[in-house]
C-alpha cells in the first residue's frame, strides 16, 4: 500500500447561470459545448462559469473590465491554472446581442449564442484573433467554426 498522496480525479465542471436573458438554448445545451471544447483542446479538468447577461449588465461590464461602450456579444476572462492545473474561466454572453448577430449573419439565434460560447471558452484556453475583418479567417475562428459544426450536429447531449 503507498502512502503517495492520490491526484484527484479529473473533471470538467461548466456551469451555466442566467441574469434575466431570454434564452432559446438550455443551460445544459451550452455547458455541454463549452465541454467539447475543452474535450478537443485536450483539457483534462477545468472549472468554467457561463453567465448570461442583459444588454444593460454587459454593457456595465463591457465598461468596467474592457473600458469599452455598450453591450457587446461575448466577454471571457481566463485565470491561472489552479495548483492541480485546472483551467479556470469565467464567460459571459448577452442573448440580445447575440440575436442582432444572427440576424446579420443570417444564422438562428441557438447557433449563434452556441458559437459564443465556442468562442468564449477558447478565448479561455488562450486562443485569440485579430479585431479587424482579418478576425473571420484568423486560426482561432477556423477552429471555433469547426467546433460549433460538431456542437452542432451532436445535438444536446446530457452532461
């Protein structure tokens, strides 16, 4: 018998909270996307919070953390690996926006709010794009849109 301390098991613990949005997709729908992405990016433990939020609360946000006016669509903030090496990472998405986004992207509003959450988590893992049009063929947005394809077709899953 060893005396070794025993590593705990790992996991991927998502959780998803709701400040009031109106929201088309479970909260199981999208702690399960955030998992396949961290499933693919090969994270073996992970604590991430998916919040959604009014426009007038990410647009506080938006403000107070990026110094930037308005709501916008997705905020994320990775933090440093735990003593165990957990990824920690906090999201935030605002369905609102996220609705004018489909619009004008011509896609349905579940898809794109899945899309943020694709792209929030890897922003958490460090993945990170350009601000100008050259965003839409950065790697990161390759990978983004090929994860969503799979979140996609996988359809809701139990967590």
């Amino acid at each position: 018998m060893s005396s070794a301390p025993r590593k705990p098991p790992t996991a991927l613990r998502v959780g998803v909270s709701n400040d009031g949005a109106r929201v088309p997709v479970s909260a199981v729908r999208l702690a399960e996307a955030a998992r396949h992405v961290l499933r693919a990016e090969k994270v073996g433990d992970a604590m991430l919070s998916v919040t959604l939020l009014s426009s007038a609360a990410m647009g506080r946000l938006n403000r107070k953390h990026l110094g930037h006016a308005g709501a916008t669509d997705v905020i994320s903030f990775g933090f440093a690996p735990t003593p165990g090496g957990a990824v920690v990472g906090d999201i935030y998405v605002c369905p609102a926006v996220a609705r004018e986004n489909a619009r004008a992207a011509g896609c349905g509003v579940r898809e794109e709010l899945l899309r943020l959450v694709v792209h929030g988590t890897l922003h958490v893992l460090g993945w990170d794009h350009p601000v100008d049009d050259a965003r839409t063929t950065a790697p990161m947005w390759k990978r983004q849109e090929r994860l969503l394809a799979a979140v996609m077709r996988r359809g809701a899953t139990p967590a």
